[in-house]
C-alpha cells in the first residue's frame, strides 16, 4: 500500500494578522510535496436587504463595477502577501523554494465556499487556522463544518497571539 499523494493543498486565510503560522504550515507542506497551493480568501456576499438598498440607489452597472473592483483589490492584496512572505520568510535559507501559489476569492458563505473550492480544485488536503482563545483551541463553525464535511484530510492549526510560529 502506497502512501497517499498530496499534488494540491488549498490554504483559506482571513488576512488576518495571526495567520502567518497557518501560511507557513502550507507553504511546508507544499514544498515537501512538491505541491501547488491554492490561497483562498473567502468573503461575505452583502446579503438580499443590502443587495436591495444599494440596487434601488444605484445603477446596476455601478454595482457589479463596485463589486468587481471589490475582489479585484483582495485579489492584490493576497498577490502581495504571498510576495512578502517569499520575501520575508524565505530569502535566509539556503535553498530557493519555487512553487506555484494561485491566489484565489470567491464569495459567499465560508464553509460552503471552502468545501466547493476544495471539490472544484482537486485538492488533496484543506489547511486552515483556527483561533487559540486564552488557550483553548476552540474551533469556529467555519472550522468544525469543514472538518465534518470534507472528502479530504483537513490540517487545522491554531493561531492567535499565544501561539505565533
């Protein structure tokens, strides 16, 4: 029996400020593997009252630029952190590690977004964060839905102030 294969590994983020251990995780494994990596920041849609309001005030045309420029700025955020991370983290070893890292937003409700990028993907192993509370790893909805309903191994690592590796 072979040990299974990890070609592909999606990485969700916040873009948060404690998740710098979770990337380095990803980026870990990912170089061991010889795998790509999907970033993947998941944001909230505005919802029917919101949708409603902006689309009684604006033109329909404004809003879908509104919204396009929106992920497009996220978008560049994450193209940028993945740059400062190779530039920070990575430039003191003595190896140069070369991978490919595809930044990736979608909209709508996290768990359901991660699993369905996870499935449209192909990925072989979801990494993700969860938040460390006076020491206690409580896990998010987010996290305890992904971990319940994924067809793939799921590694969770805690972040926070009190752990920041």
């Amino acid at each position: 029996m072979s040990l299974p294969q990890i070609n592909k590994i999606l990485y969700t983020t916040s873009l948060g400020p404690y998740t710098r251990s979770v990337y380095r995780h990803a980026i870990q494994l990912a170089q061991q593997n010889q795998a790509e990596l999907v970033m993947l920041h998941v944001i909230n849609p505005v919802g029917e009252l919101g949708e409603a309001l902006i689309r009684q005030y604006l033109p329909q045309d404004l809003v879908k630029k509104v919204h396009d420029e929106g992920i497009s700025k996220v978008m560049g955020q994450m193209e940028e952190r993945v740059q400062k991370f190779f530039d920070e983290e990575l430039e003191n070893l003595d190896i140069t590690i070369k991978m490919k890292v595809t930044p990736k937003v979608v909209e709508g409700n996290h768990d359901e977004a991660i699993l369905a990028t996870a499935k449209q993907e192909q990925v072989d192993l979801i990494v993700m964060g969860t938040e460390n509370k006076l020491g206690l790893h409580s896990q998010s909805h987010t996290t305890q839905q992904v971990i319940k309903r994924a067809k793939v191994p799921v590694l969770v690592v805690p972040t926070g102030k009190d752990y920041n590796r």
